[in-house]
C-alpha cells in the first residue's frame, strides 16, 4: 500500500514524498524491515526515539514521532500524539477487519465479559473470539499475547488476521493502560461496555479521575458514532458518571443491573452449583439458571448478553443463552475437591474490591470456614495492600497471606503492607506452600479460595535483566496439594 493513501485515509500530513510502498508497522526497531512505518514513543522504560538511527538504518521508510524530534533519512509523520496518529495510520493498513467488533472496560470483570459475550455470539451460530488477558481465544483455540490490550500493531494484525480466518464478531478488553497509550485506536466500533470502577493501577495513574478518565476514552473517542455503551448499574456514582459520557456523545445507552432499565435484574438466589436470576426484558420476566456461582457473575452475563443484544442479537435467544455459559479460566474457577470434601476456587482478584467480591460470591456456599490465600504484585499500587489484607480478614474466616508475583520488591515487605491490615492473617511466604497449608486445613462444610493469580502461569520474580518467570499454576499447584493428601481432581 502507497504512504499517500495511508495518510490521506487517516486525514494526517505525510511531511514529506508519500509516494512510497509501505509494507508493515513496527513499534520496536528489531522488527523493521524495508517499507516499514516505524513508531517512535517515549516510554516509562525505554525511548523509541533513540532507535530512530537503527530503524531507518533497517529501511524504515516513515517515523511517526513528535515534532521536536530530528528524523534524517525517512519521512517524519510529525505529531503532538504521536502513538494516536501511528495508530490511525496503521488502522487503515491492516483489513479487513471483522464486522462487528465490541470493547469492554472497567476494573473487574472485562476478561469474563468479553469470553461470555463470545461464546453467546458463538451460541447463536456466528463466528466469534475474544481479546484480552487469555490471549485471543477462538472456538478451538487460544493464543497468549501477555498482555490485557496488546501493542497496537499485535491488536490490529490479531483483528484483521481473524477476519481472514472468517470470524465476523470480536469482544476485545479495554484497559485504562491500553487506552491511555491509543492501543486500540482506528476500528469501527459498534457498541462498549462498562462494567464497574474501583481502585486499581494507581502506580501507573496519577489518581482515580485520572484512572476514570483513562477508561473514558473508550466512549469519548474510540467508540463509532451510532455505537451503543452498554453499563452495569452497581453502585456508587461511576456508572452514572460512564452514561453522562455516552449521552455527552448522543450515544444510545443500555443500562443491566438492578437499576437497570434494559436488562433489569429482579432477583438472584444461590444454588448448590450456581444461580438462579429473575429478569426483566422489553416488559417480559424470565428465570435464568445461571451455572456460575458469584453475584459479579451475573453481572458479567448479563452485561455480556446486553453487548450481544446491542449488536443485533435476539433477545429470546441471548437471555436463553446465558443459562448454557462456561467458566472463565481463572474466574472463580473451582481447581479441586480436597480429600476432607472442601472445594477449592481460584481466582484472578488483585484488588480490595474484586477481592472482596470473590468472598461475597462464595459465602453464600460456606457452611463451615471460608479460607482465603492471597498476596500482592511487587512494583505495582502499594496503597492497595493494607486494603486488601484488611477485605480479606474482615470477610474470611481464616486468611493467609503469601507472595503474588513480587517482581523486583522484597517479597517480605509487601507481605508486611498486607499484614498491617489483615488482623489475625498467618504468613506463610511460599506460595506453593500457603496454597498446601490451606487445603491441609480444610474440613468437608470449608471452602478455600486461593486470590490474585488467577489464570497466569508463572511467578514473576525480579525486574529487567534480573526477572524471571517461575512456572507456577494456582490450578496445578492446588491439584497438586489435594492429590497429595488424597483429594479429588
């Protein structure tokens, strides 16, 4: 493809003879080959703009950097945005994209909504895939990318590679990181969710409006201009503030949730092996058998039916749907039955909040103890672990806390910022250990929950050159405990 229709497509000023054959789009100079635009972004680690020499050196033919910044031997795209208008440019390259394609946003809860969402889209017969911290997950595959948005030029090579496979429906997950630096910038849009809001990622936003104003983006300025934002109704101001955004936009609003006024949730009483909801659509109730435990379960499948409904979906059949949904890996994932008769959950919470929830979602199934095992990551929000340590003691009735993924920290410290607030927690630093400790403990009315790790498979340990990722599954390893103490996998 020519540099000038390139630019001309995303309305940006070439700077230069467009006439050129662009062949691809590279973020990190050892990727850059003859007829390749190049991005040149200044980052928390690394400067790209340092790499410009090496990039044109390998053939880039355009760098899209700041104005300031001096570009011998290619065509500098200047702007004041530079990873927004790298990415406006690289949208108009890689097609074609699926024809419907829906984000998610918001604290907890974005990598069960966009799996539910596919595999709702899948129930009703269209060929769909999911996006986010599972990778990319299709009917009969998932593929690791590492992170919740991935780079932008993954992103968009991922979108349009499954619509050269023939999937037409995409749920992506939206994080405030990926948002913040146009990692999903340039695609048709048809409809975003937004699902609740709470602290989280404070090591990297200067605050929480900064934080909300992050996830904003996705309805101020990614999201087409028809798309409808779908938002779950909980409680506190966030969601009300989410729908003002929308309105701003003269977006069509679909609100779930108890408060809702599209999909309102009547009722939801626990079962011995999930829930039972009663809900009201268009004047119609329902009784859903949803086979998931946990009230932010329903939230998400509900949210996810909404995203599906947004985009054309029968309603019939969608709400029909849900009673048939799948568990998320890693998503209040039951791992094993101890030999004393006690299931074992695992689950992805790493913040007060979601923690919290995951609590509140097994209670309901306790008869005897709730035993939670969680830890913290190292070089991430360190006002969170006093807040965690003290959800957990408040809500569990036996607590243990042990290490996460303590990348360069001192494992023992952040396990002293979790103490300082869980009142009455025992620490037992080794993961594999603390997970053994709490299964060995179990009577058969006990439940454990093991936090904060959910679906990963390692245990990072240390930072650049010195980081390492220890294999360590919650799954496995609790597998592992139970069977040897004669538990059921």
């Amino acid at each position: 493809m020519r540099l000038a229709r390139l630019v001309s497509a995303a309305g940006i000023a070439p700077g230069g003879d467009a006439d050129l054959q662009v062949t691809g789009f590279a973020i990190d100079h050892r990727k850059v080959a003859p007829g390749t635009i190049f991005g040149a972004f200044r980052g928390s680690a690394f400067n790209g703009e340092d790499f410009i020499p090496a990039a044109v050196a390998a053939g880039a033919v355009a760098i899209v950097a700041r104005p300031e910044v001096k570009v011998e031997g290619a065509i500098h795209i200047a702007d004041a945005e530079p990873r927004r208008a790298f990415a406006r440019l690289a949208a108009k390259f890689f097609a074609p994209v699926p024809q419907t394609i829906v984000a998610v946003t918001g604290t907890n809860g974005k990598t069960s909504t966009v799996e539910m969402t596919r595999q709702l889209w899948r129930m009703a017969g269209e060929r769909a895939a999911s996006i986010g911290t599972l990778g990319v997950t299709t009917s009969d595959e998932s593929v690791s990318t590492g992170l919740t948005t991935p780079d932008i030029v993954t992103f968009l090579s991922n979108m349009s590679g499954l619509a050269r496979e023939g999937v037409t429906h995409v749920a992506y997950e939206a994080s405030s990181h990926g948002l913040s630096q146009f990692r999903n910038e340039g695609l048709p849009v048809s409809a975003a969710a937004f699902t609740n809001f709470s602290r989280d990622h404070l090591d990297y936003h200067a605050s929480m409006e900064d934080y909300f104003a992050a996830k904003m983006r996705l309805i101020d300025e990614v999201v087409s201009d028809d798309a409808t934002v779908v938002v779950w109704t909980g409680k506190g101001e966030w969601a009300d503030r989410a729908i003002e955004h929308a309105r701003q936009r003269s977006l069509r609003v679909l609100t779930v949730g108890e408060r809702g006024e599209d999909i309102r949730l009547i009722a939801h009483t626990p079962t011995q092996l999930g829930q039972e909801l009663t809900v009201e659509h268009a004047g119609e109730r329902r009784t859903i058998r949803l086979p998931l435990i946990g009230a932010y379960q329903v939230a998400n499948a509900l949210v996810a039916a909404g995203l599906v409904i947004a985009t054309g979906g029968r309603p019939t059949a969608t709400l029909d749907g849900v009673s048939r949904l799948q568990p998320v890996r890693g998503r209040l994932e039951r791992a094993v039955i101890a030999q004393s008769g006690a299931p074992v959950y695992v689950d992805y919470a790493h913040t007060a909040d979601a923690l919290e929830a995951a609590i509140a979602a097994l209670r309901p199934h306790v008869a005897g103890r709730l035993i939670t095992v969680f830890g913290a990551g190292g070089d991430r929000d360190e006002g969170k672990r006093a807040e965690m340590g003290r959800v957990a003691s408040e809500h569990s009735d036996v607590v243990i806390v042990t290490d996460d993924n303590p990348r360069s920290e001192d494992p023992a410290a952040i396990r002293s910022a979790i103490m300082s607030g869980a009142r009455g927690a025992t620490e037992i630093g080794d993961r594999r250990e603390a997970i053994c400790a709490a299964i060995e403990m179990t009577d058969a009315d006990d439940i454990v929950l093991i936090a904060g790790k959910g679906h990963e498979q390692g245990q990072i340990v240390g930072s650049g050159e010195t980081m390492r990722v220890l294999p360590f599954d919650d799954v496995a390893v609790a597998r592992e405990c139970a069977a040897a103490q004669g538990g059921d996998v």
